[in-house]
C-alpha cells in the first residue's frame, strides 16, 4: 500500500495564483484532513472530512477551499496565493472515530512569492 | 481543548534510554494522550496512546502519572534515527477526530 500520497512536492507560485494541491489515499479511511505547518512550529487544521461529500472547516480555514467526491481523493483549493499561505501542507486520513491514529503524507512545500 | 507542555529541546546518546516529558495539567476524564513524531522533511507519524494505564509497543512506552496531569515518552535505546520532533497530545473523543498540536521537542541523537 501506498499510504497517503500527496503532490506535488515542491511548488512556488505568484501571489493571486490558484492552484490545487492533491491527496490521496489507499486504506479506505472515512476520515481525511488537511494541515499546515510555519517554520518551527505545529500543524494547524485547515479543513477536515469524515466522508465522501462531507467537509467541515478546521483551525485555519481562510483562503482555502476543499472537496470530497470519493471515499480516496480529498483535494486543497488555494484561489488566490497569499505570501501568508506559504507553508507545508500535510493531508492525513485515518479510519475514523475514536482512538484510530491519523496518517501522514509527506508533504507539499509551497512558496508563494 | 487542554493543552500540554513539553521541554523545546532533548538531547540524548544513541543506545541510551530517553524520556520525554509532557505536563497536562488540565486534563479531563475523557482525554486520551497521544504521542507522534515527526522525522525531518516528513509527515507525523502516530507512537503511542494511553488513557490512565502504562502501555507499550515496539516502538516505545507510555508511563501515565496516576493522577494523569504529567506523561513520559520513554524510547528504550536511542538510535540516529529517532531523532525527530516528537508531540503530545491530549484527543478528547467527545471532540471528534482531531489532533491539535503544540511545539513538540526536538530530540536531538548524538553517535
């Protein structure tokens, strides 16, 4: 199994750009996520889902949107880049409720200039 | 939501114990404490989890305090690549599913 795979990788954009950032996941999770994370600190939950056609807003949910069409891809919408939005961009899944653990991709690190 | 303290920064020499702290004094009755880690230019990655008793894995060991305010992460012998951030924290299943994290602590490994 793949796990959680997110891409791309790297990106800079121009600020008022748009773009996509795309998760995907193997496991059948319910459950999907976005994070952020700044320089030296936590993550931060943008928007979250706990299954096909239903998302709910996390922590930090400005400037971003999101959608969840089937059960494995849980895409982030940015619609206009800001300089603030620069940050890596985690997304997780996990089975659902209750104690099951979340897990990780490795990651989009965009810059936004 | 209750929080936790955690020390910013650990150093430790490969092949010796560590024990890492966590201070929840806040604590509730429903609060599971969580533990994840985080490797350099990775994802998190989930450890451990308890509720009041001490549990194990083979990645590590959970000792919960017994009036639960405090927590030890104990990792049995160190190698290079434990180093990485390592957070507690407390997940409230009433709450739903998610995982707030603080600042963590860098575990620094040295040979």
């Amino acid at each position: 199994n793949a796990g959680v795979t997110q891409t791309p990788k790297f990106r800079i954009l121009k600020i008022g750009q748009s773009m996509t950032l795309q998760c995907t996941q193997d496991m059948n999770h319910n459950y999907m996520y976005w994070y952020r994370q700044d320089p030296g600190m936590g993550l931060k939950l943008i928007y979250y889902s706990v299954g096909a056609g239903i998302t709910d807003k996390g922590e930090v949910p400005n400037g971003y949107n999101v959608s969840r069409s089937t059960t494995e891809d849980f895409p982030l919408r940015l619609e206009l880049a800001a300089p603030s939005q620069t940050s890596v961009y985690f997304c997780a899944s996990s089975y659902g409720v209750g104690n099951q653990p979340q897990h990780f991709g490795d990651g989009t690190r965009l810059s936004i200039l | 939501d209750a929080k936790t303290t955690q020390p910013n920064s650990m150093e430790s020499n490969e092949e010796e114990p560590v024990h890492l702290p966590c201070n929840h004094s806040t604590i509730s009755g429903t609060d599971y404490i969580h533990w994840y880690r985080q490797l350099p230019s990775q994802g998190p990655e989930y450890v451990i989890h308890g509720l009041t008793s001490n549990v194990n894995n083979r990645m590590a060991s959970l000792a919960i305090a017994e009036d639960r305010k405090s927590s030890t992460l104990i990792l049995h012998r160190a190698t290079l690549r434990d180093a990485a951030v390592y957070y507690c924290i407390l997940r409230d299943l009433d709450a739903g599913n998610m995982l707030t994290f603080g600042g963590g602590t860098r575990l620094m490994v040295k040979p």
